[in-house]
C-alpha cells in the first residue's frame, strides 16, 4: 500500500469511528432525558384560605412554585443542550391598584425583572431577599413608570429570592424565584405544572405556595424524591399542599 493510500485508509477509519461514535453519543442523549408533570390541590375536605387561588372544582391550586433541585447541593442540576441559553433578558410584573401581576414570578439566573407601574399615582416599591444573598432595596416608581430588578442570585433551597410590596398596601405583595436552570414553573389556574427535558434518575421535588408555606410543611424544605424516567413523561399523583 502506498504511503497516500495508507493515509486515506487512516482518514475513512476515523471518520467512520467518528460517526459511529457521535450516533452512540446521540443515543445517550436521548436516554439521559425526560419530563415530569403533576398537578397542586388543595386538601380535600377543608376550606382552604382566602387568599388562595383554587380551581373551580375545588382542587388545582395556583401560584405554587414547582422545581428540581439535587439531594446534594454540591450537584450541579444539568441542562438540557436546547435549554442552555436563556430566551429572554427581561421578565416583567406589573402593578396596577389591585397588586401585582403576576403574583409569583420565576426566572434564570441572567434575566433581570422590570417592574411597571400601571396605577395612576406613584408607587413606592420595595424589596426583601428573604433569607436569600440579594440585596433588600427600595424605589418610587411614576405612574407610567419602570424599575429594573438586576443581577438577582439563585436560591434553590429557599422558597423565595425576594418579596415585593408596596408602601401603604399591605395586600400588594409579590413573589420572585431565580433558578441557576430551566427546571421550575409556577402552577397554572388548574394547579398544573410540567417540567420537559429535565435530566433523568432521581431528583428532590420542592413545592411552596406563598399562602401556606412548604408543600409538607418543614419536611418540605428538604424536598421529596421523585424519579425522572429517561425518554419519558413522568406522570405524578395529585400532590396535595398540605402544610
């Protein structure tokens, strides 16, 4: 065998080797990922608070936060290649004379929140971290007006990375979450949630609902283990938020 043909040889084997081997690195792929969806309800058999947002049927409840997040903080959640990059700079909660909108808000680490003053009057806004390494602040913000909510940190293992209020309104409250990953949500008016393309094996599931605290109460802080099917949708039970 001459020495370009010896070379050739050399090529066609590692290009077939590289295929092969990114096919088998595809099908890895697919099988280290999968989703999970449930859905919040309110405890059957109680009247549950005022405050809270609970379907028609009695049941899916809203505004509870949804996320993963490992047994061992030293774990890094991973993400999902198509999920890497944050879609979006800005997420945005508005204030008019009934409150906030939305009430509870989650974001990546990376987003900033802007905040608009929808009301006719100025409004001064104010912000707690509540446990978590942001900073508390306050501004006045115009009728017409905004205010943006920068640099803010994750905070995986507490329920909230800061509370907004208002001045001279104590019923105007709101509720923010920033996640170093995709894999969170906050329930919809049917209490739903679905995390998709979530990494497989087993994962700590953690619940809050600003009006009743931790899904299973102090148990709840410490999460409950789920398993994440690889390939597959993994379908909960009603988890009932109970206390």
């Amino acid at each position: 065998m001459t020495a370009s043909r010896h070379c050739s040889a050399i090529v066609l084997a590692m290009a077939v080797l590289g295929t092969s081997s990114a096919h088998v690195r595809s099908q890895d792929d697919k099988g280290s990922w999968g989703s999970v969806r449930g859905r919040i309800v309110w405890r059957e058999g109680e009247t549950p608070p005022m405050t809270l947002e609970v379907e028609k049927d009695g049941k899916g409840v809203r505004w509870a936060f949804v996320w993963l997040a490992p047994a061992d903080e030293r774990v890094k959640v991973p993400v999902h290649p198509s999920l890497s990059k944050v879609a979006e700079r800005f997420v945005h909660i508005s204030l008019d004379g009934s409150g906030f909108r939305p009430r509870c808000l989650g974001l990546r680490v990376g987003q900033d929140v802007t905040i608009s003053n929808l009301d006719a009057v100025a409004r001064a806004v104010r912000w707690d971290p509540c446990g978590s390494d942001n900073p508390a602040g306050a501004t006045l913000i115009p009728n017409g007006g905004r205010w943006n909510l920068e640099g803010l940190r994750a905070s995986s293992r507490l329920p909230i990375s800061l509370s907004l209020s208002v001045f001279g309104n104590r019923d105007a409250a709101a509720y923010l979450h920033a996640f170093d990953h995709p894999y969170w949500q906050v329930t919809d008016a049917d209490g739903q949630f679905e995390l998709k393309q979530a990494p497989a094996g087993s994962w700590q599931l953690y619940v809050w609902h600003p009006d009743v605290g931790w899904r299973g109460g102090k148990k709840g802080r410490n999460g409950e283990k789920i398993s994440i099917r690889p390939g597959q949708t993994t379908v909960l039970d009603a988890l009932p938020l109970n206390p």
